[in-house]
C-alpha cells in the first residue's frame, strides 16, 4: 500500500509518521519543539530516520513527504513565514528534509491541514464548504471549498483571528489592537486573568483555571465569570460573521480553549443559530477530532501522492 510521511509542527511539540493510502498512521514519533533551529533540525531528522527505519507489513516505503505547520507558507510552499514559537523563519524546510531524505516535500499551514483532514476522514466528511476553527493559543482556522483548502491569492487567506473587533481595543499579540484573537485567544484569555484576578491558584492561569475559578466559590469568580463572558462574545461574535460570511455546510470547532472550556461550544452554536441571517439552520456543528490525526492526513493530502 502506498504512503507519505507526514508530520504536524507545532509550537509545543512535532509529530512524524507514515500514512497509508487508507489513512491509517504507522510508527508515529514524538518530539519536543525547542527554539533553536540547529537542535529543532536535528530532532527532526533523528524522528524522521526512525519513522523511516522499519517500514510496517504492506505498506510502501514513502514517496512524498507533507508537514502540516503554524505560521503562513508561501504560495512557493518550501519554507514557513511568521511562527513564533518555531525556529524556522524564512528556513527552506522542504528543500531540506527533500536533500535529506530524498522526499519531494510540502508545506502546509496546520489550520488548513487540520480542515482538510477533517473533511477527508474527520468529524465533516464531504461537507463543502466547510469552515473549520481552532481557539488555541492563538485562532486558527482552515476552509474548504470544492474539496481543497482555500489559500488566498498569496497563500495566506483565513486569518481571521486578526481582524478588527474593537477598533483601538486590547492589544493583540500580533501588535495591533482590537483583533479577535485579543479577546477570544487562549493566550489572550490567560494573560488577562493574571492581570485581573492575580496569580492563579496552581501558579500559571489557564483557560479551565479561569473557567474553574468562575464556577467556584473563589472570592474572585465575579472577576473571572466577567472575563469569560467577554471572551465568549468575541468567539460568537467570529463565528456570526464568518457563517454570515461564507454560508458553510458545516463548522467545525476545536483547540485547547474549548478543551479547558467546553460550555463556549454550545454557547457559540446557539448564538450562531439566533444571529446569523439569513439563518444557518441547515448548518452541521461538530468537534474536532483532536489529536493531530487531522493534521496527518491533511498533510499526506498536501502531497497530492495519496489521494486525488
Ligand atoms: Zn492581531
């Protein structure tokens, strides 16, 4: 059976391994994403050898290899733009994982990677368009339509974490202010309980400390439960427009703050189904699949080596 090595690099950590032609994942590594780029290349190569080393019964060795990354990948697809928590700014990943390992090699942006995934073998198969966001640390988002990611004339479409909400609002990590991603971003979120509330209870504020201290009886869950409730409009309010926006025949929601915060999923549906006009009752919600599984298989998609 024939497969891709396929991998998911994120700010955290990075994931390799082998997909087949059914979308089964074999030999999966784990590596720790670190800063700097000589120790992250050779994390890499050390993983990728030992995806590569023992090849699973009936399945080819890889004829193409597809990451799934954060950041913005140029229309030219072989290096990343802007990823703040990866060493590879402007790097030339895929010439160099092809010199490497001998793989013609693809680039992707994990928003897009994770949708197309989603769309292939997820949780919204076959629903086009399909709109797909992720509130993590930041707000990803991947849209299909006709069965691809939409890229933008330049690649770099579906940034919608940084438009404008509030002119002259928060600041936003991007260094704007105002955006989206200000109000309803993971990061966002934890940096203003630290500012509002003070130091969280285990030391470091997260998006389910946050949500924990506004259902409990902490003395501060009026602070908390007001900061939450900003956040959940901003995250309505994104999801209203791009629905009002793009008319998908389903959305798909995930990221680590609705993991920490599972009541926004149905907050945001419910206000989705009331604002959206003309309305979206036609409309599918579903979660993500989670894991990076999605990414892998968007990424092997990327390749074009598996699937038409
Ligand atoms: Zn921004």
């Amino acid at each position: 059976m024939r497969s891709v090595l396929a991998g998911d690099l994120g700010g955290t950590k990075c994931r390799y391994a082998l997909v087949g032609e059914d979308f089964t994942v074999h030999r999966v590594q784990h590596v720790a994403t670190v800063r700097e780029r000589p120790a992250f290349l050779a994390g890499l190569e050390r993983a990728i050898a030992a995806v590569l080393a023992d090849l699973p019964p009936g399945l080819d060795a890889p004829q193409a290899a597809g990451f799934g990354t954060a950041g913005v990948v140029p229309p030219a697809g072989g290096s990343i733009l802007q990823a703040p928590n990866l060493p590879l700014d402007g790097f030339p990943l895929a010439a160099h994982v092809q010199q490497r390992f001998g793989l013609p090699t693809t680039l992707v942006n994990d928003g897009r990677a994770s949708a197309w995934g989603e769309f292939l073998r997820g949780h919204a198969v076959g629903r086009d368009p399909l709109l797909c966001l992720f509130f993590g640390t930041g707000i990803g988002i991947g849209l299909i339509v006709g069965g691809k990611p939409y890229g933008g004339a330049a690649n770099a479409a579906g940034e919608i974490g940084h438009t404008t909400y509030r002119p002259d609002g928060h600041a936003c990590p991007c260094g704007a202010r105002g955006h989206f991603e200000a109000y309803c971003g993971g990061r966002a979120i934890t940096e203003r309980a630290a500012q509002d509330l003070g130091s969280a209870p285990t030391g470091q504020w997260t998006v389910g400390g946050v949500v924990a201290a506004a259902g409990g009886t902490d003395p501060r869950a009026r602070a908390a439960q007001s900061l939450l409730d900003e956040a959940a409009l901003a995250a309505c309010t994104l999801v209203e427009n791009a629905c009002t926006l793009l008319n998908p025949a389903a959305v798909v929601l995930g990221g680590g703050v609705l993991d920490g915060w599972p009541d926004l999923r149905a907050r945001i549906e419910a206000h989705v189904r009331r604002h959206v006009r003309p309305p979206v009752s036609a409309v599918a919600f579903a979660p993500s699949l989670g894991g990076s599984d999605a990414i892998l298989w968007g990424a092997a998609a990327a390749t074009g080596a598996l699937w038409p």
